[in-house]
C-alpha cells in the first residue's frame, strides 16, 4: 500500500507544473530577460493586479495543469516592476501553494525567484564542511571542537578527539565551544555553562572531567574526581549567566533557545550542529576515531611533530555516554541541522 501510494504521489508530480531542473531554467532565463531590457512596461501597456491575475490563471490552467485540477491565485501585490503571487494548486487537504511572479504588462511569466546571495552562501558553506584537511598551517593549531553537551554525537566527538589532544599536549591550542543554541534541555544549558567555566577556570582539568563525564554522564562525581573548584566554577557560571541574559533568553524560547556563549565563531564558521571541528579556520570533516582526529589535528601543522605518527585507535567509540565502541557505519550523525 505505501508503494503504490509513493508511486501515485510521485506521478502527480510528474504531471504536476514543470520538472524542478526546467523552472530553475525558466526562472533565469525570465530573470534575465527581465532585469537586461529593463523592462518596456516601466512606460508603457503596465496592466493592473486584476488584469494580470486573469491573464496569469488563464495561462496556467490552459498550458500548466491537468484538466480539472483545481487552481486559485490567493494573494497578489506589486513589487517593483512585477507582480508576486501565491499560487494554490490541488484539492482541499492537498493544496500546494507556489510563489510565483509575472511582468506588470502580463508578458512573462515564472514560478519562482533565486535568491543569488543565498545559493551562493550555501555553495560556500558546502565547500568549507568538505574539506578534509586545514587550509592554513600553523607553528600551533588553532584546534576548536563545537558540541551539545547532551548530544550522543558530540559525547562521541568528545571521546574521540581526546585521546589526539591529550598526545599532542601543548603543541596544539585545543578548545572547546558549543554551538549556539539548546537542543536537549535545561540539562544540557546548565552542562554546557558548567564545561565552558570549568575551561575557562581550570583549563587543565578540562580533560579529566570530560573523560570521567562522557562516561558517566555524573558532573559532581566528576568535578570531584578532577578535584575542579566548586567556587570557581559557580562563581563563573553566575557571572557569565548574568553578563550575556542566558537563562533570560532560555526561558523566554520554548524551542531551541540560543546559548550565546560562542554565537560570533557559530556564525563565522556556519556552525549548525554538533560535533563541528574547526582546525586553524578550517571546517573539517574527519571520524570520529582517535586516529582520524589525529590526522585532522595534523594538517594544520607548519611542521608535523613526531605524535603525528603515534598509533591511536582507529575505531570510532559510541556516541552518548558510557563505554565501548560504534556499529559498523556510525560516525557520521549530528544533532541539529
């Protein structure tokens, strides 16, 4: 039954408008004529919101739909040299509404505009999380892991990447950044705040307490485990809650609120989930095994030091708290977009 209910709903597509490549296709080409002749209807034959919404559905039900389908224009306006429309096509229950434009003298018509900016940020953003290695070297990597305190997949990151941090030791600046915004809780906004004060107090015993934690999921059993300063930690975390409203802008956004700690790296690196590591500048995309974290690290050396070749394990450990390792096929996941 779900077959056949795929196969339908994918032959209404077919039948439905144009294929996706052919409106790319027409909306530059309608773009280009439009915006290179500047347009003749400036001056002249420029029809009124009436006129075109009749000219345009007249249009589509002859050449754009099948018989009998049902079709309306809800919603017209004028913007700039064009008319921006809504169009709604399908019954009640099914209806798909589509933006769509026409010329203001009814000339041309297309079904959709490309935001140029976006598709260009987007193609950037895919090149930066494809590389594979650090685009600039350094004496001293700049090394910069973004997690969810609470994400398996971070926790698995975390895991991961300590024991590269932990062989290179100060020949690397490793440090640890949360992403912008809260995806588990209030469990995981008063962890995140914990971790970022604990490195921000007692940097040293950072790997320590995230070695016991990422196992145990227990923050006191492991602050006191890392003999971490209770006071410290605590005085931190109220002065830093209060300098940037934190639990203010959590409480006042019932899904996903922000955790603002790190938002300008967020959003200079086009962090959206975590794990992301950051090596120099450069997203990478590495496993999440000790070895592959490692090789990552290492290409951001000027010069590779000896613990470049140190055999670490190249099994990727389990996501989420607690001990062993990943199923075949795992390593790849995240939490957030």
């Amino acid at each position: 039954m779900e077959e056949t209910k795929a196969s339908l709903q994918e032959e209404q597509k077919k039948k439905f408008l144009i294929s996706k490549n052919a409106i790319i296709f027409i909306v530059a080409l309608a773009l280009l004529i439009a915006v290179g002749i500047t347009y003749k209807s400036k001056t002249k034959n420029v029809l009124s919101q009436d006129a075109v919404k009749t000219k345009v559905e007249n249009f589509v039900r002859d050449n754009l739909i099948q018989p009998g389908a049902e079709f309306s224009i809800t919603k017209i306006e004028k913007q700039g040299s064009l008319y921006k429309m809504t169009l709604s096509v399908g019954g009640q229950g099914q209806a798909q509404e589509i933006e769509a434009y026409a010329t203001n003298d009814g000339k041309l018509f297309f079904p959709q505009a490309i935001d140029m900016d976006e598709k260009k940020d987007e193609a950037n953003s895919q090149k930066t999380q494809a590389a594979t290695e650090a685009s600039v070297k350094n004496a001293v990597p700049e090394v910069e892991l973004f997690v969810m305190s609470q994400c398996p997949y971070g926790v698995q990151a975390e895991k991961g990447i300590l024991p590269a941090i932990q062989k290179l030791g100060s020949k690397v600046n490793f440090k640890l950044k949360f992403v912008d915004y809260i995806l588990h809780g209030q469990k995981e906004f008063d962890e995140n705040l914990n971790q970022y004060c604990i490195q921000k107090e007692e940097p040293g015993k950072l790997s320590n307490y995230l070695s016991c934690y990422n196992i145990s999921g227990d923050s006191a059993k492991c602050s006191n485990q890392a003999k971490i300063n209770k006071t410290k930690i605590t005085s931190c975390v109220n002065a830093t809650d209060k300098s940037l409203g934190l639990t203010e802008k959590f409480k006042s956004n019932s899904q996903n609120p922000p955790f603002g700690v790190d938002a300008d790296l967020n959003e200079k690196y086009g962090v959206q989930g975590s794990p992301t590591l950051v090596v120099n500048g450069t997203v990478i995309n590495s496993g999440r095994d000790s070895a592959s974290y490692l090789k990552a690290i290492c290409s951001g050396f000027e010069n590779q030091p000896a613990e470049c070749s140190a055999a670490l394990s190249s099994t990727a450990p389990a996501a989420g708290f607690g001990d062993g390792t990943a199923v075949a096929g795992a390593g790849t996941a995240s939490c957030g977009n």
